[in-house]
C-alpha cells in the first residue's frame, strides 16, 4: 500500500466518523435521556449513574400512549393498503392500457404530489365535517391516501412499463378478461415494488402532523399528535417526553434497519425519475 | 356477461383515483381560491360577501404577513442551499469504495425516517438555554462563555430551525445525489484521466454537469416542501420569539383556526399556491421530463 492510499483512507474513515456522529447525536442523545432521571438530565450528566425505566411507564400512563401507537397503526396500515390498491390500478392505466389523456393526468398527480397541504386544508376540514368524519379513522386515513397515492403512481408506472407486454397477450390469447389478465399476470408481478413503495408510504404516513392535528384534536389522536401533549405551559417532563419519542420512533427506525436496501433502492430511484 | 376491452378496463382504473383527486384536492383548491375572495369569518356565522380584492388589499399591509414571508423565504434559501452543498459531499463520500460505506448509507436513513414532529422535541432539549448538550459542548470547546437561550433570540432561534431541517434533510439529499453518482459510467472518469485532468477539475467539468437534472429535481422538490415548513416550527419555536419564526403556513393556521378568519386565510392559502406554482414554472423542463417518464416515452 503506498502512502497515497493510506492517506486517502485516514480521510475517508475521519470524515465518515465526523459524519456518523453529527446524524447520530441527536438520536443517540434522546435515547439516553429516556432513561435519566430529571436531576441528571438537568445536571446535564452524559452517562448517568443510575437508569431508570421510570420515563418508560410514565409515558404510556400519564397520556393515552398505547391508543395513539394503536390509532397510528390503523391509519397508517390502512391508508397504505387503500393507496397501494388504488394507485396500482391507475399506474397500470397509465403504463399497459391505450386510454386517452394520459399527459394531463400526469400532469395533475405531479401537481398534487407539490401542492402544499396548508391550500386545501381548510375545504377539507368543511368536508370531512360535513361527511361527520372528523376524529375518525375514516376521515385521516382518506385525506392520507390523497398524499400517498401521488408517490405509489409515480413509483409505479415506470416498474409497470418494464413489464413485457408480452406476457398479457399470452394470457389474452388463452381467452383472459382484461381484469383476469390485470389479477393473475400484473398483481403478481408487482410484489417487490408494490413492497418498497407501501413501506415509503406506511413512513410517511406515521409521520404526518398537520392533518392529522386538524381533523383529529379530540379522539383518535396520532402518534405525532399525542406527542406534543405531554407539554405542558409551565413544565416540559423531558425524560418521559424522550421516552414517548422513543418508542414512536421504534416501529420506523426498524423497519428501516431491516428493509434498509430496498428503502434506499425506493428512495434512490425516486430521485432519478422523479 | 360482455368483457371490458383494454381501453375500458384503463378507464375503470383510473376512475377511483380521479374521484379522490377531484374531491380532496381539485375541489378545495378551486374553493380555497373562490374564498379569498369574500369575507367570511367563524364568529359572524355562515355568512360569506363578496368583497372582490379586499382581501389581497389587506395583506399588501399586514406586516405580519411579510414578517412570515421573510422568514419562509430565508429559511427555503438557506436549508435547500446547504442541504444541495452536503449532500454533494456526503454523496462522494458515500460513492467512495471503502469498507463501511454501506453502514454510512443505513446511518443516513435514520433522520429521514424519524417524525418531523420527534426531531424537533429531541433538537429542543438539546439547545436548551439550561441544560441543552449544545451549550455545554460549545462552552467546554471555549467557544462561547456563556450559556445562550438559542431559542428565545430571534436570530438564534432562526438558525436552530434551520440547523435542524439540515440535520434532518441533508441526508436524504445526499441519497439522491449519489444515485445520480451511481448513473456515471466510470469509463468517463477514466478517459478524463487520461487527458490529464485532476480530480477536481474532472468534479467540476465532469461530475456536476452530469449530475445537473438530479440536482434541479432535488432542488425543486426540496424547495417546495422548505417552504411549507410548519411542524419542525410547532415542536420547536412555535412561532416565537414574538413572531420571529412564524411560517407563512403557520400564520395561516392560526388565521384559519385560531382567529376563525377563513376568508382572508385563503388569501394567504391561495399566496402560497401562487409561490409554489411560480417555483414549479422556473424548473419546468424537470417536470416535463417527469412526465414523458411517467408516460414511458
């Protein structure tokens, strides 16, 4: 090995280093606030003496913690499912099927995949009051779909256009309907990207806080919801704040850490043809 | 029964998610335009009249409105600016054969993954005027030699809130950069080195005009979604100091649901859409080639 490589290598390992710290940090610094006790945290002792699981228990008694992990669980499943279904159909539409009108669709999911939430926020509210939908599931996991269904179509009508046209007509020359051909040759053959992108929907999902405050603030609240309401005017209960934060971000951070390679293949080809 | 020919059956598909297009988001954007332009306030009751461009009149000398655009605007500028600038770095590092390189990708996903709403809460412990790591690591590096209230100077709160839309987005900014990396045919590298160029004029004559349409799309999707920003703010600031980090969504929200007023809301409403349109006009070739790829063409 010459000197020139050893070099570049120091470089790579100290930047990647200084990189890995500064996105871990702040992570890693809520994880450990979980379990210190408020004199620690307000010492401000990195590793404290004693952890406690204190934060832990008072998170889930002093708020509804378990209804909004359960609330989030709903919405966010079936938002995905719904978006997953009918996106699919439309990706399929556009890619496979010889209607008119295609460019000005497109153009209008593009429209709507950059329109900002707070212009149509407050007609939505009107109609999801005026459907008595407001702290439902209904109601979110509707306006949720709206968002979601932008990201499943563009996703998928470039996978449905790598799809050969020829495995249709085989299945249409043995005399299959245009649905039997859609439901026993397309679905299948979906799998993987259906997978990646109901994963990219599920985060955003569980992550969304402005509708969700809006059409929810009473029942069925949200995770990102239920989170700022262990603040309160006089008194921030930090730990057990970490400890809720903790525990809402689990169900993401492993996700990710077991589908990293096709988050990153989702996200990645996102970007080249979005 | 008849079969549904091929054309039919693409019409049917698409139907289910035109009627959700046409009811959640054509529909209210339509009426969220219509309605900047009455006087319609929750406490006068149902009553909406008609009062033409009184409204937009009325904004033109809010100075709480351009106080909100202010902020909106430098904050768009400056995270877009600087997530574009690591992302570029962190893409090279990434794309650089090392061993672990493959950890630093997984590291990467975990502040995109994480609720806005979360991030926010874990940056306001940490920048606490008391008792937040970020003063006592400052301090103990002797940069500053006093505890700050970062969040409740106008100045210092700004730049926390951009620092944490950084720390959150950089990223995933850097993700798409490096598949734009991984497009290069490395032979296009080789052949530059041949000629003689070094690697940073290969970078610079090469890499970066190369990776220009995955830039302009990162940078257009990127620039609309800086400049709704609204949730990091509510965990963080909440507008405050004064109204020193007040978003234009957030000043719309609280027109909407907290003063009730939902005719001059959507004057605000209808100003963002007209910001996010004109953003998208500047990067209309990135759209359309968008679409001619959605379009397969």
């Amino acid at each position: 090995m010459n000197r020139e490589t050893i070099l570049h290598k120091t470089l790579f390992y100290l930047f990647a280093i200084f990189f890995m710290l500064t996105i871990g940090f702040p992570f890693f610094w809520q994880i450990i606030n979980s379990f210190k006790m408020e004199k620690d945290i307000f010492a401000l002792i990195w590793f404290p003496h004693t952890y406690t699981g204190a934060n832990y228990v008072k998170a889930f008694t002093s708020r509804p913690l378990l209804s909004y992990l359960g609330n989030s669980f709903v919405i966010a499943n079936f938002a995905t499912i719904l978006s997953l279904a009918i996106g699919s159909m439309a990706a399929y539409a556009i890619a496979k099927t010889p209607i008119k009108g295609k460019t000005p669709f497109l153009i209008l999911v593009m429209s709507i995949s950059l329109l900002p939430p707070i212009v149509i926020i407050s007609p939505i509210y009107s109609i999801i009051r005026g459907l008595n939908l407001l702290n439902s599931y209904t109601g979110l996991i509707i306006v949720n779909v709206l968002f979601t269904l932008t990201v499943v179509i563009w996703f998928l009508t470039p996978y449905l256009h790598a799809v050969p046209r020829e495995l249709e007509e085989a299945a249409e020359i043995d005399g299959a309907s245009p649905v039997q051909t859609f439901s026993r040759i397309v679905i299948p053959l979906l799998g993987p990207g259906v997978f990646t992108v109901g994963i990219l929907a599920f985060i955003q999902i569980w992550n969304e806080y402005l509708f969700a405050l809006v059409l929810n603030p009473i029942k069925i609240k949200t995770v990102t919801v239920g989170l700022k309401m262990y603040e309160s005017d006089n008194y921030m209960p930090w730990g057990t704040i970490m400890a809720a934060a903790v525990i809402i971000v689990v169900p993401l951070i492993t996700l990710v850490l077991l589908l990293q390679k096709r988050i990153i293949g989702g996200l990645m080809s996102g970007g080249i043809k979005e | 029964m008849k079969t549904l020919s091929r054309k039919q059956f693409g019409y049917l598909c698409i139907t289910p998610t035109l009627v959700i297009f046409l009811v959640f988001a054509i529909y209210p954007v339509c009426r969220t335009i219509l309605l900047s332009f009455f006087r319609f306030r929750l406490q006068t009751g149902p009553v909406r009249t008609f009062i033409g461009l009184d409204n937009y009149i009325q904004m033109l000398s809010d100075g709480r409105f351009f106080n909100s655009l202010f902020f909106t605007l430098l904050f768009t500028v400056l995270t877009v600016a600087i997530e574009v600038i690591l992302g570029l770095i962190f893409a090279q590092l990434m794309n650089l054969p090392f061993k672990g390189r493959g950890a630093l990708r997984v590291v990467v996903l975990i502040p995109w993954a994480i609720p806005t709403i979360v991030s926010g809460f874990m940056w306001k412990l940490m920048v606490h005027d008391q008792y937040g790591v970020f003063n006592q690591i400052l301090a103990s590096l002797g940069i500053i030699d006093h505890f700050i209230p970062w969040l409740s100077q106008d100045n210092t709160a700004r730049l926390i809130l951009v620092l944490s839309d950084i720390w959150k987005t950089a990223p995933y900014v850097s993700l798409l950069v490096l598949a734009g990396l991984q497009t290069i045919p490395i032979t296009l590298y080789e052949a530059a080195a041949i000629d003689g160029a070094g690697p940073i004029r290969r970078y610079f004559s090469l890499t970066l005009p190369l990776l220009k349409p995955v830039l302009a799309t990162a940078v257009l999707f990127r620039l609309i979604s800086s400049f709704k920003v609204y949730t990091v703010i509510v965990a963080l600031t909440n507008g405050g100091p004064g109204y020193a980090t007040e978003s234009l969504t957030m000043y719309t929200m609280r027109t909407y649901f907290d003063a009730g007023n939902y005719g001059y809301g959507s004057t605000l409403a209808t100003f963002t859409l007209f910001v996010t349109c004109l953003i998208a006009l500047l990067f209309t070739p990135v759209i359309r080639n968008k679409i001619d790829g959605g379009k397969g063409a």
